[in-house]
C-alpha cells in the first residue's frame, strides 16, 4: 500500500471542476469531505441493481441487501477496532450519536448530584445534548480548561475527576483550533475515577487511525461525509456491556423482539437503537468508504496532512496581520486565523473570488471563540487530497485581502 | 465581476474603516441589539427620537465589511429623517437586497445605499447588510432584540 495525494485526488471527480472560473480549491473538509469515484459509484449501482429494504424481505434482493448491509457493520468494527460488530449502532452523523449516548446512557444512570465533564473545546454537539440531559436529571455540567495554546489543562482535569463525574466527553481533535486531545490518557483516568468516557471523532477519525480499545473510550461517535463517505450516516460505537444496560432512544419498526400492547420487549444492540427503515444506501456507501480508506497507506496520509498543515501555517505566519487561533503543540487537521484588517467573512468572500473555499464563522463552537476573545475565525481545513497548490493558492488569497482592506 | 468588485467597492471600504456614528449613546429614547446567529455578527443600534424625528443614531457591535459598512450608511442615511421616512428606507433597502426592487427603473429615496444592491447576488451575506436596519426597526418597535433567524 501506498499514498500518493495527486493520484487520489484524481479520483473525487467534483475537485476537477472550476468555481467562479478558478481551479477549485477544497479547503473546507473540517465541515465535510468530497466522494470518491468508488463511493459515488457504489451509491450509483445499489439504487440502481440492488436496492431493496433490510431486515424484513424474504425475497432475494432483500436478503442480499440485508448481508451487505450487515457486511457494512462488520467493516466499520474493524475500522473502528470494535470487540465486534453488535458494538457498531449506525446513526445520522457524530450529532446523533452523541444525543443517542446523553439520551440513553445519561437519561438512565443519571442523578442529581452528578457531574458531566465535558472540555472547554467541544462543538456544540457535545455540549448541548450533555446541557438538556443536565436538565432533566438535575446533574451538573462543568468544563475541563484550555490554556492559551488551545491545550487541555490535564491537571486540572485530574481535579475536577471526583467521585461525583459520571460522564467525561471530549473531542478528539478539535474543529474550531486542530487541537489533538490526549484521549487515551483522558479515558484512563476517566475509567479510573469510575466515569464512562464518550469521545467525539468526528473530526479524528478523518485525519487518525482509529483503535478505540487501544483509545480505551467507552463511547465513540464520527460521521460518514467528514470521511469520504455518504451524508447522513455516521457510527457509534459503544462498549457492548453499556449498550446492553441502556434503554431505546426511539420506538418503531426494527428495534424490537415483540410488541404487544401490554409490554414491548426490545431488540438487543444494536438493532434496539435503529429505529425505523434506516439509510440503507448511505450505509452500503460507507462500506465501499471504508474500503477506499483501507486501500491506501493511512498512516503515510497522515504524515502527509501533518505536513501541508505544518507548511500552511509557517506560510500564513509570513501573512501581514495574520494571527493563528490555536497553537497547540500537536495538531492535525485544520488551522484557525483571523486578519486585523479583515473580518472572516470577508477573508472567506475573497478568497471565494479566488476559487478557494474556506470556514468562516463560530465553526459551533462559539466558546471557543470566547475563549480566545474573537467573534469569528476564518479557517482552512485539509484532507488527503490536498497539496501544497492549494496552500499556495489560499495565501494568494489572503494576499489579495490584505490588498483590499488594508 | 466578483466579491471584490460587487461587495467590496470604495464606499463600502471606507465605512468599514472608518465607521460614522460608531459610538454608544449615553441616553437614547431607543436602543436594539441585532444578532445573526449564524456568523456571531452583533450590532447595537441607539436612537435619540424627539416627537417625530430620529435627532441622533449611532451604532456598536463587531461584523463583517458589509454589516459594519450598511450598519454606518444606515446610521447617515436616516439621521434627521422622520420615523415614517425611515420606515420607507428601511422596507425599500429590504426589497433591494430580496431583488424585489429594481432600484434602476422604480423610484425610491435609497440615495447611495444603491450600492448594496451587489449584495443581493451573494445570498450568505444578504443578512450581513440587513442587520442593521432590522434592528433599527426593531428599535422603532421597542422590541427587546431582534435576530436574522
């Protein structure tokens, strides 16, 4: 296996298009990736020779749609890591998983009195679901600090962890500043002081090998689209032993043994957490998506994102004006900035002129933003199929910005 | 044509460098914060109204080029104007940037404000323009705060 970022960016048809009459340059993948030509090919054929419902057929395309659905779990297990495949729940995206685990898991166990620790860079997805699950239980949310750099304060993390913290959920890498979290030390000491731990991927499992019993989580949420793959799908994987003590977060078709009037016996995992008919062909999607992320060296992609980052932002620090949000010592990803003559939204609407598409706004994680005292950032974010051409083209850009509003 | 051509003419420039009635007022008869959720732009928008007439108005908040630009020209645009006739600036400039009026053809008092009218062409930030007025009207309305969602 190999990797090479021009020979599999000829394979995302969409990038070979031109935007406002420039070569489009991608550097929003933090918010969602483009498809490969296997991906969009997959989706292609299952609607158009092979689509039919899960679970229920007894007719022939049913039953091949059924194992290739199935199939698709057992992938994911093993891209993940999982014990196995009954701990893979397929769900829309990281937002769904994780109000499935604060629903069901924080919903059940509970109490007034407890604590959730989530970490003062999470997405708005970790924290708003811990936030109504808080209300309804009576328990308390607090906030694990940064410094200045954008790092976790460990040690104070290790003394918010009393017996009272039931729950401690943290973003792997953070999509507002590329910070990368110690996780797996986070989990230990989670585990250690009696707290399940839920760690938001979605912004990981893009950009890192994934091994969440080497990780040492006992919930772990990504999202299909920020991977190459189809919108609309994403994974949770939950220990079984957890999954198995947890309660349906939605009734319906397919989640259940029996139903009667009198009392519904359900499912076990992870059927029990997939209600209804669900994305059948966004799942059969992400399988051939993660056989193309199987099909090259991952580790040497990650060196090459770690690179076009570190080159991203030694050329924007050569950038008049420009100040990076977020200096963490390890990072991966993605780069936050903001310009002094410039507000985000402006960078972003030059730089759109020049064909380059880039974040710019809160990223939903508007205490980050507070944290570091700015409205906004503008953001470049990366994936395997970017190169140094589109560095060159984004500081170009923001060239052209300092030209205008300076 | 492009973002630097429509939206980011000279005028537009220069407000936002140099923004005129950008200050908090001590006492003002009317005041509204206007949020847009979405990018975290803020505007607050102080107005001193005797009988019927706006006397003084000026704005704070941090934004973008154009809601800090449109939020400046709105300021000179209805200072001196009467509560009706900056309803009518406020309902006209709305159409122009909904592409409900055509701002060549039909009359209208909108003045230089025709300069946003690029805007309308770039649907994200046709919010970053308004900002200002809705909350200006949401002043006039004595409305606690007003928000583009």
């Amino acid at each position: 296996m190999s990797f090479d970022a021009l020979t599999l960016r000829q394979r995302f048809p969409v990038l070979s298009r031109r935007v406002r009459g420039k070569e489009f340059v991608y550097l929003d993948n933090a918010a969602t990736t483009h498809k490969p030509d296997v991906v969009i090919e997959a989706l292609r054929r299952f609607y158009a020779e092979e689509y039919a419902t899960v679970h229920r057929g007894v007719y022939f395309l049913s039953e091949q749609a059924t194992h290739a659905y199935e199939q698709v779990r057992v992938k994911a297990a093993r891209f993940l890591g999982a014990a196995r495949p009954e701990e893979i729940v397929f769900v829309r995206g990281t937002t769904e998983a994780l109000n499935l685990v604060a629903y069901s898991w924080g919903g059940t166990f509970l109490k007034r009195g407890d604590t959730v620790l989530v970490s003062a860079m999470e997405h708005h997805s970790n924290i708003v679901p811990w936030q109504l699950v808080c209300e309804r239980s009576g328990a308390r949310l607090e906030v694990i600090p940064m410094s200045d750099r954008g790092e976790l304060m460990m040690e104070e993390f290790e003394r918010q962890l009393t017996s009272s913290v039931k729950i401690v959920a943290v973003t792997q890498l953070s999509n507002a500043l590329g910070t990368l979290n110690p996780v797996r030390e986070i989990c230990a000491l989670a585990r250690r002081a009696g707290a399940v731990s839920v760690v938001d991927g979605a912004q990981g499992a893009p950009h890192l090998a994934v091994d969440v019993r080497e990780m040492g989580c006992d919930f772990y949420a990504c999202s299909g689209h920020k991977m190459y793959g189809p919108s609309g799908i994403g994974l949770l994987y939950g220990r079984h032993e957890l999954l198995e003590k947890m309660p349906p977060w939605q009734g319906g078709g397919d989640m259940i043994d029996s139903v009667r009037f009198e009392k519904t016996e359900y499912a076990a995992p992870p059927r029990r957490f997939e209600a209804g008919t669900p994305a059948i062909a966004p799942v059969i999607g992400l399988g051939a998506t993660l056989d193309f992320l199987a099909s090259f060296d991952r580790v040497a992609a990650e060196a090459h994102e770690r690179q076009l980052l570190e080159e991203t932002e030694k050329r924007l620090r050569a950038v008049q004006g420009l100040r990076i949000i977020g200096t963490a010592r390890r990072k991966a990803g993605a780069v936050s900035f903001v310009m002094e003559n410039a507000h985000p939204h402006d960078i972003a609407a030059v730089a759109d002129e020049e064909g380059v598409a880039l974040r710019a706004g809160h990223h939903c994680a508007q205490p980050v933003m507070a944290r570091f005292g700015v409205p906004a950032t503008a953001r470049a974010s990366f994936a395997i199929y970017n190169t140094v051409a589109d560095v060159e083209a984004l500081v170009a850009a923001l060239h052209k910005v300092n030209r205008i509003f300076s | 044509m492009g973002a630097s051509d429509d939206l980011y003419q000279q005028v537009i420039l220069d407000h936002n460098r140099r923004p005129r009635n950008f200050r908090p007022m001590a006492t003002p008869t009317h005041v509204c914060p206007g949020r847009n959720p979405l990018c975290g732009d803020h505007v607050n928008i102080y107005l001193e109204v005797r009988g019927e007439r706006i006397e003084d108005v000026s704005f704070e908040g941090s934004g973008c080029a154009i809601s800090k630009a449109s939020s400046s020209m709105m300021t000179e645009a209805v200072k001196g104007k009467t509560v009706a006739e900056a309803r009518q600036l406020f309902s006209e400039f709305r159409a122009m940037l909904m592409g409900e009026l055509d701002t060549g053809r039909v009359p209208h008092g909108l003045g230089k404000l025709t300069i946003f009218k690029g805007v309308r062409e770039y649907s994200s930030r046709i919010k970053c323009a308004g900002l200002a007025w809705h909350a200006l009207v949401g002043a006039l309305d004595s409305q606690k705060q007003i928000s583009t969602e």
